[in-house]
C-alpha cells in the first residue's frame, strides 16, 4: 500500500470518528449554558489549549493551527486534525450539586497546499456554541379532590457550528493572509414540561396530562472571517481574525405536547462582529509565550425580544471578552534525551462570559498544562492538554461549576503531491 | 516507508482509542438531572392546575336516531307495559286463511275437539319477576281484538308510535284477573271465539295489554324477529318464539298442540314522554327508540392561553325515574349545530359519522348508576385550541356499533328498552351536569437559543 493509500485510510477513520463524536455529543454541559446565547465551546486544538488556549499567532507549518486561517499558508503537506475532549464538571447552586460527564468533537480541519509554502486550501467543521442542559424540580399541587404529584422540567440542548472553507496565502516571508466563507448551521430545542405523575387511573395512566412545549430552533447563515499573520520583529509575530456581524436566519418550530398546536415563525438574528488578536513571541530555544485576546460585544446582537426563554434577556447581554496566555517549551530534538524532548505547556486562562447570570458578570478562570508526542517520521503529533476552570461564583451568580477538561488532538501530514 | 506504516498504526490506534474513550465517557452522561439550574430561565408554567367549573350549558337537545333496517316493527323485543309514563303494548297480525294442513286438517278444529285456545308469549329473561330482579311480579295480561289488521310499517322509531287501529270491545281472554306470573305466559282464550277466527280464514289484528292491577313495568317478549337467544332461557335456543296462537286438541297429547305465529307484530310504545325540552328539568338517554341527549357548554371562563390538563364530564342520574337493562354510555363529540336542524334526527349512519366517540363506560347497571364521570380531556382540547370551525357539544349515546370500544354486548341498543334520566341544571350543585376542567397556563414566549 503506499502511504497515500495509507493516509486516505487515516482520513476516513478521522473522518468517521468525527462525524460520530460530533453526532453522539457536541453541547456544553453547564448550567449557566441553560440561559441566553448559551456557552461558546474550547477554541483551538489540544496543543492551544494547554497553554491557555493562545494559537492565533501560530505559524507552525509542520504542526499547522486553525485557529488563526492564515495560519495555514505555509504549509507543504496535506494536513489533518481532529480534536476531541472529554469533561467532568461539578455544579452547585443553593442546597444542590450535580456531576456531569460529557465527550465532545468540537473540530475537524484538513488544509491542503495549492501551492506549497504560498497557499493553501482548508476545510472542515467546528462548532461554536453548545448547550445541553435540563433541570427539574418536584413539585406537588391540589386540585380538586386531588393531591397531584410531579414535576416540572426544562431542557435545553443542540448547537451552532460552521463549516469554514478558507484560502491563506503568505504574500511575504513575514505577512500570510487568510479568508475563510463559514456556512453557519445549527438547531437548538428548549423543552418545557409539567409532568404530573399521580394520582393515575387504573391502567396506570395519569389522571392529569403533562404540558410539554417545545421551541426547535433552525439556523442557516454565512459568514465571513479575515485572517492575518504577521512576523514584524524575528520571534514574535502577531495573528489577527475578524468576522464581521452577520445575519443568521432562524425557524422555530413550537410544539405542544397532548395539544393540536404547531406552528412556525420566521425570525433574523444580527450576530454581533468578532475580532481576536494573537501575539506569540519566542524566549529562546524551544520556549515561547503568547497571548491571546478575543472579543464580541453581544450588546449589539439583535434577536426578536421573544426569542428566549427568560423575561429580559437582551439587557444582560454583555461585552464578550476572552484571554488565553501560556509559555510552552517546544519539543526539543536532542538524541537520547527522552522525556526532556517532550514539549510542555501551562497557560491561564480567563474568560467574561456574554451574558450576565444572577444580575452578574460570569468569569470563567481556568489554568492548564500540555504536552504532546510526535508520530514516526515527523508525520503528525498526539498533543493533550488538560485545563481545570471554574465558571460563575456563587455569590454573584447564585452557582458555580468546576470543570476538569482532557482535550486531546492528532494531527497529521502527508504529501500527496 | 517504514515510517509510515508507523505513523498509519500510531493514527489508527489514537483514533480507535478516541473512538473507544468517547463511547465510553458519552456512556456517562445520564447524570440525572435536578434543580441545579433552575429559574435561569423562565422555566415554569405561569400557572399550573387552575381548576374550571363550567356548568352553563349554552345549547341543549336530544337526538332521535333511527335505524331504517330495524324500523320498531321489526324489533327484536315486544314490550309491554307502563313504567315512568312510557307504556306499551303488543300488536299481532295473525293470519286464519290458510292454517290447515295434513297434520292439522279444518276437521280437527271443531268445538268438541278443541280444548284449549291459548296465546303464548316468552319473556326475555332480564324481565323475569322477582324481589331480587325488581321486575314486575304480578301481570294481569288482556287480549282484545282490533277493528282491522294494524299496518306495520307505520311502526318506525322515528315517526311515533302509528296509526293503531280502533279496539273492538271486550277482552278475549277468559280469566283476566288472573296474574301470569310464568317466564313463557300462556293467556287462556274462549275457545268458541277463537273457532270463530279459523272460521272465517281472514287476517285479524289484536292487541295484547296489561291491566291496570299489574305490577308497574316495561316487560319484554321476544318478537318474530328474534334471534338473541342468549337473552331467554337457554331451553328455547333456537326455537321461533313469537306471539303464538296455541290450540291443544282433545284426541292430541299437548306436546302435538297447534301453534300459529303472527304474519307481524311490534310494539305500540304509544305513550312516551318527549324528553325534557328545557335543561333545567333534566335529560334523558334512552335506547330502543333511541334519543340521546347534547349538551354544548360554555367555554368562555378559559383564558385564551389554557392548557388543558383534564376536563371530567360529570352528570348525576336520578335513581328514581332510572330504569333498563345495562348499559354503556359513551361520550362522543358532536357539531352543535345539529340541534338547531329540524327535528334533530338523524339515521345510525348519520350518527356514527357526526360523531366522534371520546370515552365511554361500560356495563352500567340503571339500578346502580347514580354519579358518572366521564374522561372528556382529549375533546376539550380540541375544543379549546380551535380545531373545529363549527362549535362542539357532547352527545351521549348507548353502546353502539360504531362505538366499537363500548359495544360490548351482544344486543344493540334497540333491543332493551333503558332509560337513564339525569338531574337538569336545576339540580343541587353536586348533580347539576357539569364539565371540571383543569388547565395550565403558558406565557406566549416559549424558548430557543442560538
């Protein structure tokens, strides 16, 4: 078999596990995902994440980022990634915790040179904001001559995702250039039920039917994202993105349970404009720190005032603002060193979250670390990185939630021509 | 190549293991959920289970329906008697023109050598007299002759009781202040009358009757048109059991008796009340000439946003005036706008297509039936959430073939004739007919996220 053969195989399977992790589970598991616009998921691959998730300026060619589209005009091989990560997370609010376990699929890219070292095609799939969510509390009621015995629940889950296709191109040693068009889609349903579970008849049928309302929504778009990468001074350069404000198109679909109701609404949503900055500069050998800032001013995003389930929900919205820094030792080369080859990453990270939960600003601090392991032959890398966060604080948002996150990425090279 | 065949092994493995690692976490994920996140969002019915008594009913009336291939002529049962002011009595057509045969040649029926003239009827079994029955004991049976043979075709459900012939004077039977108690009564006739009737080879019409010394209820004989034998007694399986003219012969063992069976027979049914024009004295739900009552009640006190959670029909009978066999009531729903059509008829097929059963109960016994209540949930919320352009009422109606859930017994409702007679709005609170209603309500905004 030759290795293109071979490498065609790797796709597929890449290819396939990504479709079924993305199908199997891709949402955000906290519960402040439950309200407003929901919670953007990790950007970046294993590697960005365990130095507090910085890439924007990353320039690797043999170990290419998609963070920054312009990060891929360099490169010489086809090139494939896939990320992946579990989490674990601990909940609490007032008087109760939750656990929650979750694996997600959050990215796939493949960017190809058109020509090498100049310019290059990528492709794949991200998502972007998730939410899988569901509360219940038990409730009791009387009515009648009855004492009824239930429940009443709320869900929320689904996600938004692109598919970005993007051209980079490095006009200058020192200057790439990227442009990605990103087909925007994605579903998110939010349930409502009353369950009343007692009294029953006698062939176990409750005497009282449930309430189930559900709102499905369905969002087709397109957007654009302009990429920089700059290399102004030797060992630091500098990656800028920006996605203008875009209108994404919606349909919700409302059912309700037990009752002949459904119907359909049409709506628009302005998504507000997105810009991140990314600086990365070396400290010598194998050591290099970076940074990067990203923000979204959701005040300025436009929805129907209805649209959410929470009275008021657009005067929470809030300024969007996300900082990863980290220093990573890059893996080193010498013979027999082993372990000490091995690259290391720490990074912090800290995130205010768009929306206010509780009258209050969200902040999400996270710290992590990470490392790697290249495949044979300088053909790719297994990078993991694990990053321990914590989202809200009781006090200001009546929960908080702590979060253990293993992320884990491969990345692979081939020529196929 | 070594190296790649490496690098494809390395992949391969670190994306079965992904694969493996996330089956297994994605396993994990069935934490339960709880209040960890509650009131984030508006995530609760504005208000749940509000109560809704409706008992003002905005229409009222009562179906006649009518079964054109079973005109009341061509019943099954004969009835006989009076009960809650319905009273009927039995017509037959007897034809003497051509009664003689080898077996019983016009020599055998001469004065000398009759020895009896009786008429024989067979009681269905649910009308056999008893203090445990509560069916009348004490019968005092009549038979007089009709001025001409009675039409039976002028016998229809719809249309009344028809045209009965005038009565010629005198009753036929020889002993008529003497109770018949028997399952299969036999009425003694005068003889020489009787011989009168071969005589003349004519058809002749008679009405049988009770007197005013019998016991007070409707009693039902099998007709010529009987066939539900699992109603009488099982001895009389598969015999023809109508009215009979029975003649016993002296030089003849009983067992070789004559009998002769009507050319037609029915019901008069000549006195039964309408049912009550104004809800307020009542309703009534009868089989055999069947009428169904249709309420329409007033929605109004919902709001426009109700959820409708359960809605219990409830309607309260009036033991008193209650009587019949059991029965199933089914609730169905109906257009209203029928009760403003003339006459409010309609033929069974008009019924099983204008209706739409809703729920129903069955095997509900007139003696015992006081409170019904009945499950009308699902009806409601169609009502309530404008499936229909034309408003909707309830019908209730006996078990009938097009109510296949409920018709579980091996007779239609033609055959015994059941009254259920239920309290009207005028009624005390606890037995005024009534809808209990429970809903929830949403507020317009109803999720979704980006």
């Amino acid at each position: 078999m030759t290795h293109t053969r071979m490498l065609s195989a790797i796709v597929a399977v890449i290819m396939v596990v990504g479709a079924v992790g993305a199908a199997g589970s891709a949402r955000a598991q906290t519960p402040f995902a439950v309200q407003s616009v929901g919670q953007r998921l990790a950007d970046g691959d294993a590697r960005m994440l365990g130095r507090g998730g910085w890439g924007l300026a990353e320039s690797d060619t043999l170990h290419p980022g998609f963070k920054n589209p312009a990060s891929a005009a360099g490169v010489r091989q086809v090139g494939l990634a896939l990320t992946g990560y579990g989490e674990s997370a601990g909940n609490e609010s007032a008087n109760t915790s939750r656990s929650t376990y979750r694996t997600y699929v959050p990215d796939a890219r493949i960017v190809v040179p058109v020509i090498k070292g100049e310019l290059a095609f990528s492709a794949g799939f991200k998502l972007e904001r998730g939410t899988a969510w569901h509360t219940k509390v038990d409730s009791t009621w009387s009515v009648w001559d009855n004492t009824v015995t239930g429940s009443t629940q709320f869900e929320r889950e689904g996600s938004t995702f692109k598919v970005p296709l993007g051209l980079a191109w490095r006009a200058h040693e020192a200057l790439a250039a990227g442009i990605t068009l990103n087909l925007e889609r994605g579903s998110l349903r939010e349930t409502l039920a009353a369950y009343y579970d007692n009294p029953v008849n006698a062939s176990g049928i409750p005497f009282y039917r449930s309430v189930i309302g559900v709102a499905e929504d369905q969002f087709t778009g397109t957007s654009a994202t302009l990429a920089l990468l700059a290399t102004p001074f030797r060992d630091w350069r500098v990656g800028v993105t920006w996605t203008g404000e875009h209108a994404i198109d919606g349909r919700r679909k409302t059912e309700l349970g037990g009752v002949a109701e459904r119907t359909f609404t049409d709506f628009e949503l302005q998504r507000p404009a997105e810009l991140s900055v990314g600086l990365a500069a070396g400290l010598g050998e194998r050591w290099e720190v970076g940074l990067d800032l990203r923000r979204q001013d959701w005040r300025r995003f436009v929805a129907p005032p209805a649209w959410l389930a929470r009275p008021g929900w657009q005067d929470e919205l809030v300024d969007e603002l996300q900082l990863g820094a980290g220093i990573e030792r890059r893996r080193g080369t010498v013979r027999r060193a082993g372990w000490a080859n091995l690259p290391l990453r720490v990074g912090v990270g800290l995130h205010r979250w768009p929306y206010q939960v509780g009258g209050n600003e969200v902040l999400e601090r996270s710290v992590s670390v990470g490392t790697g392991f290249p495949l044979s032959g300088d053909r790719g890398t297994l990078d993991v990185g694990l990053t321990l966060g914590r989202i809200g604080d009781r006090q200001d948002n009546g929960l908080t939630s702590t979060y253990l996150r293993l992320a884990v990425s491969v990345t692979g090279l081939e020529a196929w021509w | 190549m070594q190296a790649n065949r490496s690098m494809t092994g390395t992949l391969l493995a670190a994306a079965l293991l992904a694969t493996g690692l996330g089956a297994w976490l994605a396993g994990c994920t069935s934490d339960l959920p709880n209040r960890v996140g509650s009131g984030l969002v508006d995530d609760e019915l504005d208000q749940s289970l509000i109560q809704l008594l409706a008992d003002d009913v905005t229409a009222y009336g009562a179906l006649t329906v009518d079964d054109p291939a079973v005109p009341l002529h061509r019943q099954q049962v004969l009835y006989l008697g009076r009960q809650q002011g319905v009273r009927s009595r039995i017509l037959v057509n007897y034809d003497f023109s051509d009664v003689y045969s080898d077996s019983f040649p016009a020599s055998a029926f001469t004065a000398a050598n009759i020895k009896s003239v009786k008429l024989g009827l067979v009681k269905l079994l649910h009308y056999e007299g008893s203090e445990i029955t509560g069916q009348p004991v004490e019968l005092f049976y009549g038979l007089r002759q009709l001025s001409a043979p009675f039409d039976s075709t002028l016998f229809r459900v719809a249309a009344g009781a028809g045209a009965i012939p005038g009565v010629v004077a005198g009753e036929l039977n020889v002993s008529p202040t003497v109770s018949i108690t028997f399952a299969k009564p036999e009425i003694p006739l005068d003889e020489e009358v009787a011989l009168g009737w071969f005589q003349g080879a004519q058809t002749l019409g008679f009405v049988i009757e009770l007197n005013d010394n019998s016991d007070e209820g409707l009693v039902g004989f099998s007709s010529s048109e009987f066939l539900r034998y699992s109603e009488v007694d099982s001895t009389l399986a598969g015999l023809f059991l109508p009215p009979k003219l029975i003649v016993e012969f002296e030089d003849r063992p009983e067992s070789e008796s004559f009998r002769l069976s009507p050319v037609a027979d029915t019901s008069t049914f000549e006195d039964v009340p309408d049912a009550p024009a104004d809800l307020s004295a009542g309703f009534v739900l009868r089989t055999c000439l069947r009428s169904y009552p249709v309420l329409d009640f007033d929605f109004s006190g919902l709001p426009s946003d109700a959820l409708i959670n359960r809605a219990v029909l409830r309607v309260a009978c009036d033991t008193t005036l209650t009587f019949g066999h059991a029965e199933s009531i089914v609730v169905a729903e109906i257009d209203s706008t029928v009760l403003a059509s003339d006459g409010q008829t309609l033929t069974l097929a008009e019924l099983a297509t204008a209706t739409s059963i809703i729920t129903g109960q069955t095997s509900l016994y007139p003696s015992d039936v006081f409170q019904l209540a009945f499950d009308v949930t699902s009806a409601v919320q169609r009502i309530v959430n404008g499936v229909y352009d034309d408003p909707r009422a309830f019908v209730l109606a006996a078990g009938e073939d097009a109510y296949s859930t409920y018709d579980l017994t091996s007779v239609d409702p033609d055959f015994y004739f059941t009254e259920f007679r239920f309290h009207g709005t005028s009624a005390v609170d606890s037995l005024r007919p009534r809808l209990e209603i429970t809903y929830s309500r949403r507020d317009e905004r109803l999720g979704g996220a980006e």
